[in-house]
C-alpha cells in the first residue's frame, strides 16, 4: 500500500485538503478501483464488515450533506460539493507505552495545533462519525477535551469510535464515553498471556489493562455499543492468536486482527508455517461460534 500526505492542516484550511489535489488522486484510486494502492488490505469497510448507512438522521443540514455525499460517490466525483461525514482525528502521538512494534517514535511530540479543532466547528452538524486516535486517546489532553466539549445536543446525528490501549480506565475517563453517542469502540492489546505482553506493549500492566476492558466491555453493554479487542500478528506474538480469540470470547468482545506495520524491531518477519497453524486454529475456533464474532471472521482472512 502507497502511502501519501494529503495535505496540512498547519498550512491548509480542511475545505483546501479535501478537495486538493491528493484528494482527488485518492478518490480516482477508489473510483477506478485501485484500491490496493490506498488502502490497508485488512480494512472491514473494504470486505463489507461495516454498515455505516443511515436511514433518517435527525438534523436537516445532515441529512441533506449525507445524501449528496452518496450522490458524488455514485458518480464517482473527484471535486466534491459535500463535506467530509467520517472523520479519524489523531490529536498528537503522545502515549503512555512504547510497544515495540509502534512506527510512531515515542521521542516523536508531534500535535494538531488548537486552530484544527477550531476549525472544526462549522463541520460539526454534518458528521456522522468522530473516531478517536492516537498515541493513546486518553492520555491525550487536547482530545479529552474535545470528547467532553462536543456538543452532542446539537449534533445529534454524530457518534464517535474509540481506539485506545485500555490502559486508562479511570471513573473521570469512563464517564467521557459514557457522555457520548459511540458507535463503537477497540482495546489494542496484541497478546494472549502475560509475559508476551509485557515484552510487546512496555510499560503496560497484563492484569490492570484486562481490568479496563472489563470496565469498558460494560460501559458499551449499558451504551449499546460494542467494544472490540485488538490484535496485531506480529513475530513475537503469532502463536497467541487462537488464545487471544478464546480470551476476547470469554470477555465478551470480538477481535479485530491486522498485520503489524513496518519493520520495527523486525516484528515483520514471520514465520509463515507458525501464521499458517496459528491462523487455522483461530478459523476453527470462531467458525465454531458462529455468528457471535463476525469481525474476527472478517480480519482474519487478511492476516495471509
């Protein structure tokens, strides 16, 4: 997959890198089919994994941008008149731990500048999704904040997703969420067993991060909305995949799989017998559940 910057909101106004250049080059990729050249290959949205339809909004003005945003993307438009509806916001690459694998650099304090989140507000009665990145989310400052302020009665069309290290799980940090209108939310954990997750995810506790996705495993029950575990194969952590799924089942959670990135710590080279074996008997274990883990069905058949 190529990767390439769409522009800089340092430099450029939102309206200018949508419809900029690299914009443009991105829409004629999917329009032509050529998604490979964009996309991560594990992508739910890519293998019908994630119905984001909406059948009657609540807010005119949203409604309105939604339909014409179908309308562009039927006739394959390139310039598009509808403002963005989906929206993934990574607030610095600030964190809490230092995994291994990670291709942010952890000396690396990067930020959006506060003019970005300023500069959001005009877009906020068209959004139907917020979701949350980083770093880890909630270690974020900026983004707490902009989580707490957000002005959900006025929006009531937007929802916001959630990927977070589980780390964090503090009542002032649950409540956040419990404010919002999510849509969903991933716990990134990456191991099975204890001593794996200590050499991958440093500076994280097994036991204390499996006490957070409890924590938010209810929160999405009492919100209704699911709370997914995250799993990224890796050399280091191939065998575990089928325990990870068991784990994730017991917990009540489905697993989001994907293929770590880059080639940090040369957590790229996997051993393909062990990716075979591991991801035959993660197929067994969630065929046998079907159809309670439908993500994990999803992911896993990118993983090869």
């Amino acid at each position: 997959m190529a990767r390439f910057s769409c522009g800089n909101v340092g430099q450029q106004s939102v309206e200018e890198i949508w419809n900029g250049d690299a914009y443009q080059k991105f829409r004629r990729c999917m329009a032509s089919g050529e998604r490979e050249k964009i996309c991560w290959p594990e992508c739910p949205r890519l293998r019908d994994g994630i119905d984001d339809s909406v059948a009657d909004g609540e807010n005119a003005a949203f409604m309105e941008n939604y339909e014409r945003n179908l309308d562009e993307i039927e006739q394959r438009a390139t310039v598009l008149e509808s403002l963005p509806r989906i929206w993934k916001t990574c607030g610095s690459t600030l964190c809490n731990l230092d995994c291994i694998m990670c291709y942010q650099d952890r000396d690396d304090r990067r930020s959006l500048p506060v003019s970005f989140f300023e500069s959001l507000v005009p877009f906020f009665s068209t959004m139907q999704e917020v979701q949350i990145i980083g770093g880890e989310p909630f270690a974020i400052r900026r983004l707490r904040q902009f989580m707490c302020d957000f002005p959900r009665e006025r929006c009531p069309d937007a929802r916001f997703s959630i990927v977070s290290n589980g780390t964090l799980h503090d009542d002032k940090t649950l409540q956040i969420v419990r404010d919002l209108r999510v849509s969903w939310m991933s716990i990134s954990m990456d191991a099975a067993y204890e001593d794996t997750y200590a050499r991958i995810r440093r500076g994280g506790a097994f036991e204390k991060t499996l006490a957070g996705v409890r924590k938010w495993i209810e929160v999405g029950r009492d919100g209704g909305f699911p709370v997914h575990m995250a799993f990224t194969v890796m050399r280091d952590n191939v065998d575990e995949m089928p325990m990870f799924a068991e784990l994730a089942h017991q917990l009540g959670a489905d697993v989001l799989f994907g293929k770590v990135f880059g080639t940090k710590a040369d957590q790229h080279r996997i051993d393909p017998q062990a990716l075979r074996r591991a991801t035959t008997k993660t197929s067994d274990f969630i065929e046998a559940l079907k159809p309670q883990m439908p993500l994990a069905r999803l992911t896993l058949s990118s993983i090869t």
